[in-house]
C-alpha cells in the first residue's frame, strides 16, 4: 500500500513485530512437531543424514519380518525333528518288546554219537589211544649200536614203569639180558648174543609189553594196542636216560578224538573251525566250546550219555545249522560222525505276537513319515529337503542358507517290516534295531545343526533391533528440538511480542495528536 505513509518510528516497530511473530510461528512449530529440523530449508546437512538413517532403518525393519518367519519355520524344524525323536523312541520300545518275546522257534540241531567217558569238564571221553613216549636220541645211535658205543656203563641204569634196566659188565657167554621174578632187567654188556642198543628196546618193551624203535634219531616206546588205561614212566639217572632222549616223565594214554577238527555255522553266514584236544588253542571242555561258537550265534551242550548238541542261540532262533565238516564228522571215532541236522520250526503263539509287534512298528514308521511332512511352516519345510534364504541387510550381501535334508523314514534309513521275515528272532531284531539307532544318532545331529543354524538368526535378529534403535536414535539426536528451549524461546516471544505491540501504539499516538486538533 503505498499511499499509506507510516513514519520510521512506526515501520520499525512494525518490521520487529513480524520478525517476533516469524519466530513465535517456529517457535511453536518446533514445539508442535518435536524437531528442530522439519525440511531441508532447516538444516540440510542433518535433514538428509537424517532422511538416509531413517530410510535404513525402515528397510531393516521390513527385513525384520522375513527374519522372523525364518525364525518360525526353524522352530517348526526342531519341533519335528524333537517329535520324529519321541518316535524313534516308541519304535525301540516296540522292538525291545520284540527281543522279551518267547524264542518263535523250536531251534535248529545237531546231536553227535555219545562220547564213552565224556563230561562237560573232558569232551574227548575215556582215552582209546595206548600210551606212547617219544625223545631224539643222541646223533648217531640205533638199534645196532654197541652198548659201549652208546655210551652205557657198568652200574648204569633206569627205570620203566618202576622196574629196573641196570647194565653190567658181564662176560660174553652171559644171556643179552635177565630179569628177575619181580621183573627187573639185568643187560650185560659183554654178551656176544646181545651187546646192542636193541637189547635195551627188547628190556623196555618186556616190561611196558608195547613196541619201541628208533627211526632216524627218534624214539618211539608205546604200549601194547590194547591197553588203554595204562601209562609209561621213565625215572633214574639223567645222563642215562638222556642218551634215549628220555627224561624222567610219565606218558598218559590220549584219545583218538584229540586232533578233530569241527567247522560249523548258520547256512548263509560266518563259519567257525574248533580242533579238539588239550593242546594250545584246541578246545577240550564245554565252556571253550561255547565260547568258541558264539561268534557263529551257536552254542553246545552235553547229554549224561557223552553226546554234544549244537544249536543255533536265541538270537538266531529262525536260522538253520550248515552241515558240520571236519574230521569230527568222518573219522572212525567222529565226535559227530553220525550227525544229522534239524530244522527249525515256528512257534505260532510266539510268531502271532510278533506279527503284531511288525503291525505297531509299520504304524509308527507311517506316522515318522507324515510328521517330516507337517513340519512346515509358511509353505517352508526343512524336513522335506527344503532350501530356507535369510536376508539380514539392506544390500541383501549378507545372508544365510539352510538348506533341508529329507527326514522321512527313507531318508533315516528305515522301511516297513514284513511279517514272517522281521522281528522273527533276536538276529533279525537286532538289525531293526541297528537302524533305529543310527536314525536317533542322525535326528541329534540334524537338531544340533538346526539349532546352531538358529541361534545365528536369532542372534542377527536381536542385532537387527538394536542396530534400527541405534540408526533412529542417530536420526533424532539430528533433528529432534529441546523442548524446554523452544517453550522458554515462546514465552520470551510472546512478551516480545506484547512489548512490540505496545510500542506501535505509542508510535501511533502521536498521529493520534493531530487527529485531535482536527477535530
């Protein structure tokens, strides 16, 4: 309005009150809106720092929501895998009912002919071998050896069965040897009709009424064929008996059945050889019989009348005894010449019972395999092999992958069981068995990895609400108005104010002067 004439004094009070009010208007809209930075035109430095932190954090934010669903679809994982556990447990239940279940067979076995003699605590029986003694004799001597030459001395002697052999000087008319009533052999070493090592043969076998020779530089004495009962023992000087390659020791007679050897097994699986006898790895009682068919799931008893059984253990109850080779099934005096095999036969009762314990296991084997299904969450099911993305910035550069693993009975290692064929022994629990185990020992490994895989993204996820609280607060410490300034500054604006409007009303007064003489 520029015909409107206002005097200085009058301007300049009007210009202090605009600028008062202009104030005032930020004042209040400080105070209305809690910032000291509302546009560009405010603070562009921090306007746009803190446009850019605030649009961070709202894209970490939005990121929050997938990280939570991933959250959730690893819950639903462990949930699973923890269910798919308490199965794995109630299908061991079942085949440990299984293994307490009656034996379903009559087992499978062998009987040998009964053994003369023979005893749990002596498998080969009443000896049938008469006694022999063997030595290596000095180098050089045999049956035509001169007494002298072999070394024998006037006043040398020994003795067989406790009947003396003396040597003495003699003369070459005296007999080759004399015995006595009490049957004490008297070998002269001068006589022309003996003299020789073979004297002293003929001198041993009168009293054990057996044989001896010497073949090579090796002795052989033994008892007549007959008696099995009796032994032969030497005794006397060392040096004497020594050129016999004798010592002083007594010759039991042994059994015809030492040496037998035994190969047996289940037909289809593993076979154990057993060689009978009393000598080092040979087996001559029943508990080292037993212990040496368990690897073959067999074991051995013995009847009152001498005659060993085989049979297959409880865990191979259905499984049928391969035919026994060996010289025990052949030899004359066989252990098991005459041994026929038995087939196993079922049970009925027993084979109901376990036919249902092979229904409850499919049943629980077909609820493992909808569980690993219904372990989804958001169309996401890491128990059926699916691949879980988490993106945790706003770049999308850091990221995690889980990537599933089928977890249905295939994918554990496990199937349905047949009725008949499973369940029907020990043996072939103990497979079901062998697979439940390694499922369970799989499943902990799974939720192990599962829950690492969790406590990343739970760890990400906290990180994730800390670094937004961190990014907003950056973004308000730039922007945000002190309060208490701001309604300090209004207060003093509004009494500036009043000042200013008063002092354009004194300004005024004096056109109001003249106004006065107008009128």
């Amino acid at each position: 309005m520029s015909d409107i004439v206002l005097t200085a004094s009058v301007r300049q009070n009007l210009l202090s009150l605009q600028s008062t009010a202009d104030l005032l208007a930020t004042t209040q809209n400080r105070l209305a809106t809690g910032k000291k930075v509302n546009t560009a035109l405010d603070n562009p430095t921090n306007f746009f720092t803190a446009s850019s932190l605030d649009a961070r954090a709202s894209d970490i934010s939005n990121l929050l929501d997938s990280i939570g669903n991933g959250v959730q679809v690893l819950q639903a994982a462990n949930t699973g895998i923890t269910s798919l556990q308490k199965l794995i447990d109630s299908a061991k239940s079942i085949a440990n009912q299984a293994l307490q279940t009656n034996v379903g067979y009559v087992k499978s076995r062998a009987s040998g002919d009964p053994i003369p003699g023979a005893t749990g605590a002596n498998l080969l029986g009443t000896p049938d071998v008469a006694a022999t003694a063997t030595g290596t004799v000095t180098a050089g001597l045999a049956s035509a050896t001169t007494l002298a030459a072999a070394g024998f001395a006037d006043g040398s002697s020994f003795t067989v069965n406790g009947k003396s052999i003396s040597f003495v000087t003699g003369a070459a008319g005296d007999p080759a040897s004399t015995a006595d009533a009490s049957g004490n052999v008297t070998i002269s070493l001068s006589s022309s009709s003996g003299g020789t090592v073979a004297t002293v043969l003929s001198a041993i076998d009168s009293i054990t009424g057996g044989t001896s020779s010497i073949t090579g530089n090796q002795l052989t004495v033994s008892n007549a064929v007959s008696n099995v009962t009796g032994s032969i023992s030497f005794g006397g000087t060392a040096s004497v008996l020594s050129k016999l390659g004798l010592a002083d020791n007594t010759y039991a007679p042994t059994s015809s059945r030492a040496g037998q050897t035994l190969t047996v097994g289940l037909a289809g699986g593993p076979t154990t050889t057993v060689t009978f006898g009393t000598g080092s790895n040979e087996v001559s009682n029943i508990n080292q019989l037993n212990a040496a068919l368990l690897p073959s799931n067999l074991q051995a008893s013995i009847d009152s009348t001498g005659s060993i059984t085989l049979t297959t253990i409880n865990d191979a109850a259905s499984a049928t005894l391969a035919v026994a080779t060996g010289t025990a099934t052949t030899a004359t005096t066989g252990m098991f010449k005459n041994a026929t095999v038995q087939s196993p036969t079922e049970d009925s009762t027993s084979q109901s019972t376990r036919a249902g314990l092979v229904a409850q296991y499919n049943n629980v084997i077909a609820q493992i395999k909808t569980t690993s299904q219904d372990a989804s969450f958001n169309g996401v099911n890491l128990l059926n092999g699916d691949q879980l993305k988490l993106v945790f910035n706003e770049t999308g550069k850091s990221t995690l992958n889980i990537t599933g693993i089928n977890l249905d009975p295939a994918g554990l290692g496990l199937g349905t069981l047949t009725q008949g064929t499973d369940f029907i022994d020990n043996v072939a629990t103990n497979k079901v068995l062998d697979a439940l185990n390694f499922a369970g020992s799989f499943l902990r490994s799974q939720a192990s990895t599962l829950g690492s895989n969790l406590s990343i993204v739970q760890i990400r996820q906290d990180f994730s609400k800390q670094l937004i609280n961190v990014l907003q607060t950056g973004s308000t410490n730039l922007t945000i108005a002190d309060t208490n300034e701001e309604a300090a500054n209004s207060q003093a604006l509004s009494t500036r104010q009043s000042i200013a409007v008063s002092a354009l009303a004194l300004a005024n007064q004096s056109q109001q002067s003249v106004l006065q003489l107008l009128r």
